[in-house]
C-alpha cells in the first residue's frame, strides 16, 4: 500500500471559537479511511475513521437527523 500524506481541512462552516476539528479526506479512497485530528492539538493524535462510517456521519449532520441540543 501506498502511503500518502494526510492534507488536512477545516470546513469553512467550523467558526466556533476554535472547538474545530480537521479531516484529511484524500486518504478515503485510496486506503478507505478519513484521519479526524484536533485542530488545536495538530501534533496529537488522530483518529482513523473508515470512509463509510465518516460518510453517514456527514449525511446525518446535512440532514439534520444528528444534532446538538
């Protein structure tokens, strides 16, 4: 397997005051996972998501069905 480098976002909606987190989504197809990191700790760890998984959580919040109280 090819290994690349995680080119990691913040989505522009993430103005909050800094309780943000970033994805590197250039890894969901070739190696099938979505890297979730804390953007105030970018040296931190992160959290490998499987693309599926991280697909229906972004369908969930677009549509509304997963939301904060």
């Amino acid at each position: 397997m090819t290994t690349k480098t995680p080119r990691w976002f913040t989505s522009s909606y993430s103005d909050n005051g800094g309780q943000c987190v970033e994805v590197a989504t250039n890894l969901a197809a070739p190696h099938g996972i979505v890297p979730v990191r804390d953007s105030k700790n970018v040296s931190g760890p992160a959290l490998s998501v499987q693309a599926c998984a991280f697909a229906a959580f972004v369908t969930g919040i677009k549509s509304g069905e997963l939301h904060h109280p």
